[in-house]
C-alpha cells in the first residue's frame, strides 16, 4: 500500500447505538504478516484497535454521521458523512497517512501503519441499512507525495 491512494466510492448508513454497531472503510490486518483480515478474534470488527491498519471508521460508542480516521491505534481525526454516494480515501507515502473525501484533502498525519501488505476493508456489523459499495480503486500517489488540488479562479465578465 505504500505509495498508493486507496479510493472507495460507496453510501454509508449513518447510524447510532446498537452494543456492535461499527463499519469501517480502509485496510488492515490483526496480525500482519501472519494476519491477513480486519477482523477480531472472536469475530467481530477491530476498529480502530491494531497497529497495522488505516481506516474511516465508526463504532457503537460513536457519534451519528461521524467517521473517526484511525491509523493503527491512534484517532487522528474525524468526519462527517451522510447515507449518499461519497469517495472516501487514504493515502500512504513512507511518512504521512493522508486521509481524503470526494478528492478533498481533509487530513495529513506523520502516523503511519506498522505495515504496507494489508487487505482492503469494507465493514459493516450489526447496522440496520444497507452499504451501496460502488467501487474500490487503488492508484499511485502522485509524484514527490505531492497531493492534486484545484483552485477555480474569479467569474469575470464577457465583455472585458
């Protein structure tokens, strides 16, 4: 995953509550190398709980509507989102965790996963709605870890 931008294009269900209600969008594993999944011994979602993973994530002790950005053990943010299309991504260079929505850069972090071979995760336990997955694209960082911007200059009149 190092060097690369994961990009996830789905609706998530906004939702609060239930004692096992998480979802998490990102990648991750237990116990990498020998681990290979997103998942807790006894089944259930690790969210947020390892040190090998990076993720949009919401779980039972959360807010409605606000994914928590975790890398590894460590909250380094959070986010709105709404039950409508939106493309969540994370991308890794060998020293920031960037963490975007709808091409937005809404965060950049030093924290980075203990490991780069990790599985993509797309999770959800024991919410009431459904998750419309879209589509999952992985795609290099742009050159020198240099995120893309775009800036719409001023409306001037015709004629000048």
């Amino acid at each position: 995953m190092q060097n690369n931008i994961l990009q996830i294009y789905v609706s998530i269900p906004t939702t609060s509550g239930t004692m096992w209600d998480i979802i998490d969008l990102g990648v991750g594993g237990t116990n990498p190398p020998t681990g290979n999944t997103y998942f807790g011994s006894g089944g259930g979602i690790v969210s947020g709980g390892n040190s090998y993973g990076a993720a949009f994530s919401y779980n039972n002790i959360g807010t409605a509507g606000e994914f928590k950005l975790f890398v590894g053990t460590s909250n380094v943010g959070s986010t709105p989102y709404s039950y409508v299309p939106t493309i969540y991504e994370i991308g890794f260079s060998s020293s920031y965790t960037y963490f975007l929505v709808n091409y937005t850069q809404i965060l950049s972090t030093t924290t980075i996963p203990g490991s780069f071979s990790l599985p993509i995760t797309v999770a959800q336990q024991q919410s009431g709605n459904n998750i419309y997955l879209y589509w999952v694209l992985l795609r290099s960082l742009p050159p020198n870890d240099v995120m893309p911007s775009i800036s719409i200059g001023s409306e001037s009149s015709w004629p000048p």
